[in-house]
C-alpha cells in the first residue's frame, strides 16, 4: 500500500528539492530558486456566488441608489454578466474582482 505524503513533507521535499548549493571549493550558503507560480483562479466570489471571470461583461463604478424604499440592493455594485444576468456584491468584492480580471488578463 502506497502511504499519503502530509503537508509537511510535501513542503519539504518541495524546498529541498528547489534549494541550490554552489560548486566552488568553499561552502556556500544554499540559495534558493524563485517559487513556482501558482495557478491563478478563474473564479471570483461574489456574494455567495463563485462567478467565472470570462462570464462578467461589465463592473458599476457607483452603488445602486433608486430612493426605493423597499430596495435590497441599495449601497451594492452591480457586476453585469453575460446573458444579461446580473450579481450584486460589496465594495471589497467590486475591487476583489477589478484586481482578478487584471491579473487574468496580464495572464492571457
């Protein structure tokens, strides 16, 4: 039976493996290797939402107001999507997903 490898020696085979030593006569301290980059996600969240980032069509600069008094979405950003579906979500998750599609699209 093959045995699992935990976390902690998945880390430290991976550090282990990414350290270099030098070849000259004297020791060198190890030098590591810059890290792997990590995958980066497709997904966003908003609201209770994981929305895929190709799907968003555009992003409310402003908060909705309509002076409605029975409006649930005061003080929210639209996030238009694709199909003319529509999320709404917090200022945090706006600019969590302005920074997303940037990075997805440096990405590219």
């Amino acid at each position: 039976m093959r045995e699992e490898m935990t976390n902690v020696q998945c880390l430290m085979t991976y550090s282990f493996r990414n350290w270099s030593f030098g070849t000259s006569s004297n020791l060198q301290s190890p030098v590591p290797n810059p890290p792997i980059p990590l995958p980066m996600s497709v997904f966003i969240q908003i609201d209770d939402k994981h929305v895929p980032l190709w799907r968003v069509a555009w992003i409310s600069e402003l908060p909705h107001f309509c002076g409605s008094a029975d409006c649930a979405r005061e003080g929210q950003y639209e996030v238009r999507l694709d199909n003319g579906e529509s999320v709404w979500g917090s200022q945090t998750e706006r600019d969590a997903t302005l920074e997303a599609l940037e990075a997805w699209r440096e990405g590219v």
